[in-house]
C-alpha cells in the first residue's frame, strides 16, 4: 500500500478512535499492548472491536459508550482495539474470543480472560441502539 493511503487512512479514522477514547476506554494498538492487559486483567472488561463501518458508526460506538455512562455496574476496564487498522491487536484480541468468529464490530465483556458475554455483527446491524444498550446493561448486571 502506498504511504498516501496510509497516512488517508490514519487521519480518516481519528474520530472513529476518539469516540471511544474520549468516552473513556482504553486503546490498545499493539499485539504487545493486548497481551500486557490480558495478562493483568482483572474484575470485568468490555472490549469494542471497533470498525469504520456505517454499524459501527451509528450503533456499536454509541451504544457502548452510553450504556458505560449509564451502567449502575459498568465494567472495571474498557478497552478497544480497531478491527482493518491495527490487526495484529485485533488479531490477538479475538484469540481470546474462544468459540467467536472474528466480527467487527462486535462487543465482547470479560470477566478476566473469559468472556462471559458477545456481541457480533450480525447482533449490531440493524438493531436500534436502545436495543444494544439494553443488551450491553443486561450483561454489566449479570456480570456484576
């Protein structure tokens, strides 16, 4: 690829990173950064596996940031790693997703290294966001 399309497509998805950064979840780009915090993660995590996808756009982001914001029992961390951007992450991340296909976006919530509650595509696109926020609460109170 050329540093052109590159560097297109680095400036392109800032907001679709920020979205979630500014909402408080912690970016992890690098197969080395997945690995330190799955070796010490602890309590609870949800992991967006975000996407520049119109789903992820307009359901998966806000759904998961608002949920968080209105969760009576949000996750202990929240993370984020960018499905098509920084793939070895992505791809480190899903190794965890044990019994998943790979799916951007999609929602994982962990309890340490075990997800206890997923969330796909298939699950995203064309749900309403009030139906993914309920879905992303019901399994913050379970998972408490």
């Amino acid at each position: 690829m050329s540093m052109a399309y590159e560097e297109y497509m680095r400036q392109m998805v800032k907001p679709m990173r920020a979205e979630l950064t500014n909402a408080g979840f912690n970016e992890l780009t690098t197969e080395e950064e997945v690995k330190e915090f799955m070796e010490r993660a602890d309590g609870t995590t949800l992991v967006v596996v975000n996407s520049v996808c119109g789903c992820a756009a307009g359901l998966a982001r806000p759904a998961a940031t608002q949920a968080v914001m209105q969760a009576e029992h949000a996750p202990a961390n929240l993370v984020t790693v960018f499905a098509g951007q920084d793939k070895d992450a992505t791809a480190v991340m899903r190794e965890y997703f044990e019994g998943y296909e790979p799916s951007s976006p999609s929602m994982a919530l962990l309890k340490g290294k075990e997800v206890v509650h997923f969330i796909p595509r298939h699950e995203i696109e064309g749900s309403s966001i009030e139906h993914i926020m309920e879905n992303l609460l019901n399994a913050f109170e379970a998972n408490k």
